[in-house]
C-alpha cells in the first residue's frame, strides 16, 4: 500500500459537524447513537461548542478524550450563533461527505 493509499483509508468518508449550545443534558446521547449507527463506517463527529452557559463544554471534552480517534472539540470563546458554529466546524472536517446535525 503506498503512503496515498494509506492516507485514503484513514480518510473519514462522513464528517457530522455538531453545534453545541447549552446541549450538555442531550449531546451524549446524540453521540452514542451516532457511534452505534455509524460503526461500521468510517466518520468523525466535529463538536463545536459555541459558548455554551452550562457545563457542555465539560461533555464534549469527556466525549472527546473517550474517543479521540473518532471527536474533535472545537471551542468558542463565545456565542456566535450557530451559523458561524457550524461555519468553524467545517473548517475542521475532513470527510469525503459533510452533515451538519443538531443535538
């Protein structure tokens, strides 16, 4: 296998960009079930917390230390909207094909 093809396969072919605003009660389960869904495939889910006032930051750093292979974090100094939220995670994926999600 040449180096490209080994890229390739490491390659997500689903990126799913999830703004996260004050979602800390309901983004472990939107993961869980995006894990149980997705398992066979190759994906990476894109957390993007967009100055959330409760502990939803605190989550989605769990979820990702968890599984760091599959969650990136991306924090927000502070609320942007969900717009520019979803804007900053897409600068971050890498997958063949892109979803953007709500929690």
């Amino acid at each position: 296998m040449t180096a490209e093809q080994t890229i390739l396969s490491l390659t997500p072919e689903l990126s799913l960009v999830i703004p996260v605003y004050n979602g800390s009660r309901t983004i472990g389960l939107v993961v869980e079930r995006i894990q149980t869904v997705f398992a066979l495939m190759r994906f990476e889910i894109i957390l993007v917390n967009d100055g959330s006032e409760d502990d939803s930051e605190l989550v989605c750093a769990a979820l990702a230390k968890k599984s760091p292979e599959v969650i990136t974090l991306v924090h927000l100094s502070r609320n942007f909207g969900e717009h520019n939220a979803v804007l900053a995670g897409l600068s971050y994926s890498r997958g063949q094909y892109v979803a953007v999600l709500d929690d």
